[in-house]
C-alpha cells in the first residue's frame, strides 16, 4: 500500500468524496484548491506515522557495530531515538550506558538494537509501518488530523475515537507501548 492510497482512504473518512476524486485523478473544478487540501492531507499522514512510530510501535532497526568502548551514534547507518539492546555476538547481553555522543559498552563486536524516526513521506512512498492493518490505522490517524485542521470538530472527535482504539488494538497485538489516561 502506498501513502497515497491511505491518503484516499483517509479522504473518504472525513467525508471528503470530492478530495477522494482529486486523489484518484479525477480532476476537480479548482485544482489549486485540491493540490492546498492534498498537502495538508500529506502533513497529517506524517504527523500520524511519527505519533505512532515514536510513542506507540517503535520502528525497530538491528546493527552490528564494532566498539572500541564507545559507539558514536554518527555510526549507525540511521539515528537512533531509543537504544533498546546491545548484545555480543553470540547473543549475551552487554551493560551499556547511552550517552550524549554514543553509548559506552565493552570493547569488540555489538549487536545494538534501536528505533529510529521515519522519514518524511511524499504521496509514491511506501509507509514506515506496513504490517497489516497498519493501512487503516495510519488513515484512521491522518483523518483525525485532518478534520481537527480543518475546523470539522465532531468528525474529530468521533475519528479520534476510532483511531484511539485501532491503536490500542496494534499496541496489544505488537507488544507496543499504550500511554494510559491521566487524570491530574
């Protein structure tokens, strides 16, 4: 599934049959005015996939570096957010300690198991999270974004709904991090 078809999905979510059409190729009366409204469409995606991807279902990578008592993080072949793991490479684990340039663990060869941020997406790429079901979910997300910038508050809120527990739902099934509710 490509961004573009979740951006259609999305669309449709909203209620937004016309925007749908423009997406599909079917060209609108104002043009502009669908090319302005695909935009935004495309922000809310991004903002969707870096919400669940940094506090929900972390996008996990697995690289061996060699240390020589520290790791740089200029490294890794993508930044890290989390450092999850080291490991040796026969699978133990290492103590380590991350820190502001790197992460200090023993001298040798590491396994280092971390989540990264996704990349910002135009409408021909491929999304970051592509389990199934992630396609719904990412739409679900950007339609709740989408109608909260558009001014359309009770579709909002009722997409917020849905979105909150489609997420939930991909939190119990993944093993992903579900924040609870305070209330202060």
């Amino acid at each position: 599934m490509r961004v573009k078809e979740i951006l259609l999905l999305a669309a449709e979510l909203c209620g937004r049959r016309d925007l749908a059409d423009y997406l599909q190729g079917k060209n609108g009366e104002d043009a502009a005015a669908f090319a302005r409204e695909t935009d935004t469409l495309l922000r809310c995606y991004n903002l969707t996939e870096n919400e669940i991807a940094l506090d929900y279902l972390p996008l996990k990578r697995e690289e061996s570096l060699y240390s020589d008592g520290m790791i740089p993080y200029t490294a890794f072949a993508l930044a890290p957010v989390e450092i999850f793991s080291v490991r040796d490479s026969s699978g133990q684990r290492l103590p380590f300690t991350a820190g502001e340039t790197g992460i200090r663990v023993r001298a040798g060869e590491a396994v280092v198991v971390y989540s990264v941020r996704p990349h910002t997406k135009n409408m021909s790429d491929v999304p970051s999270l592509d389990r199934k079901g992630d396609g719904r979910l990412l739409a679900l997300g950007t339609a709740c974004e989408y109608a909260l910038m558009s001014g359309m508050f009770e579709a909002a809120s009722l997409l917020e709904r849905r979105y909150r527990d489609a997420l939930a739902c991909a939190c119990r099934e993944r093993g992903g991090r579900l924040k609870l509710r305070r209330w202060v």
